[in-house]
C-alpha cells in the first residue's frame, strides 16, 4: 500500500463566510460521511483543512491506496 494525499478547495469561497447553501450543506456531509467511512476502513490517514476563510482555503485528505487507479478511484468518488 502507498500513501496518496489529495488536496480539495471550494469552488465557491464565500461559502466560507457568509455560509453554505442547502445544496452545499448537502453535499459537505456526504462529503463527511465518505471520508468517516474510509477512516473505520483504516483508509484515510488525516483529513482535515486549513482554518483560514479567504479564497486560499483548502482541505487535505491522506490516504492508504494500492496502487494510482485505486487512488483515483478513491478521489473521484469523493462527493465534493
């Protein structure tokens, strides 16, 4: 197993501040839900993300995948 990390940063900022939409809110905790299934599964390593609210936030997700389609795959079905 290799160690991948992915790097995830809003398409809207100003959620940041002036808060998420229904929709977004929506999609944050499948988001959540997602990655607190791949931690149980000793999947993800770390999640998290930076606690500034300008347009360079972002997240981080390190991850245990066997190889770089497996890493893709798990990228890619991630809901944000």
């Amino acid at each position: 197993m290799a160690h991948y990390l992915y790097r995830i940063q809003p398409t809207r900022p100003a959620m940041l501040l002036e808060g998420s939409t229904p929709e977004e809110d929506a999609i944050i905790g499948q988001h959540f839900a997602y990655l607190q299934g791949l931690t149980a599964q000793g999947v993800v390593i770390l999640a998290g993300r930076t606690l500034n609210t300008d347009p360079s936030s972002f997240g981080i997700v390190i991850f245990r995948a066997a190889d770089d389609t497996a890493a893709h795959a798990l990228m890619d079905n991630d809901p944000v």
